[in-house]
C-alpha cells in the first residue's frame, strides 16, 4: 500500500483577507516584492504552526520570516485571533539576548542549530520550506535534528 504525504498549504490557515493585508502590510518594505512579501508570510505561517503544534520546542526564526511574524502581531487583532482560533492561547513573541559570557563576549544562544530544529519541526508538521528564507541551503534537508523531527535519530 502506497504511503501519501499530505503537504500543508500556508494560506488555508488564514482567511483571503488576512493572507491579502499581511502581504499588503509587508510591501510597506521597498525591498519586497508581492511574491516574496506571500512568501515570507507562508513561511510565518508555517512557523506559527510548528510553535503551536511544538510548545515545549525552542524554535526561532529567521529574519526574513521574523519580519513577517512582527508584521502579523502588529496586525494584533488578526494575529490574536489567528492564535486562540488555532492553539487556544496567545503565541508570544519573546527575543532571544545574548548572554555575556564572562570576558564579556556574547555566548551566542538561538543561532544556526536552533534554526536547523525550526526546520526540521516546520517539515515534520507537514510544511514546505523556503530555504531562501531561512538563510540556510540546506533548509530543506532534515538530517540530525533531535528534537521534533520525524526522522530524528532520538
């Protein structure tokens, strides 16, 4: 019996409206362009969904997906209903600080393993991933990722 793989399509997490003014809301950068602007939000939504799918995950994302994300809570009714609608309780947006390692420098938390996690929890829940903007050229491959992976060695 053949195994079928369901692909989670981003913009039926979201109504036309919202997916058409958060995409509107991103062209306000000069840099995007109406596709990139659709594909950073499908990948926010993508993202939103591992974290609420994944609570005890710590995922982060990246910058192009980060500038969507604060987009999308700026828009604070959609995203406060977009978040109690899919997970029942509100999706916080908390910044990773450097900690100063004793001789001052930074011990550098988040960075690319946490990345390497995200991805791989936002293709184990059945997403595709825009490698161009996760910064990573292998965003799409999900190998050694130990914590939500479906093919994780642990």
């Amino acid at each position: 019996m053949a195994t079928t793989t369901v692909v989670r399509v981003p913009e039926s997490y979201v109504s036309t409206e919202v997916w058409d003014r958060q995409v509107a809301l991103l062209l306000r950068n000069p840099a995007d362009t109406e596709e990139l602007a659709g594909r950073k939000f499908g990948q926010c939504i993508a993202y939103l969904m591992a974290c609420g799918e994944n609570p005890d995950l710590m995922l982060g994302p990246s910058a192009q997906v980060d500038e969507a994300w604060h987009s999308f809570m700026l828009d604070s009714v959609h995203y406060h209903h977009f978040t109690q609608a899919r997970f029942g309780r509100y999706i916080h947006h908390v910044p990773q600080v450097r900690e100063q390692a004793v001789d001052g420098r930074n011990s550098g938390t988040g960075g690319p393993l946490v990345l390497e996690r995200t991805v791989c929890a936002i293709r184990a829940a059945g997403f595709q991933v825009d490698a161009e903007l996760w910064g990573m050229e292998d965003a799409a491959e999900c190998n050694q990722c130990h914590a939500g992976c479906h093919d994780s060695p642990k």
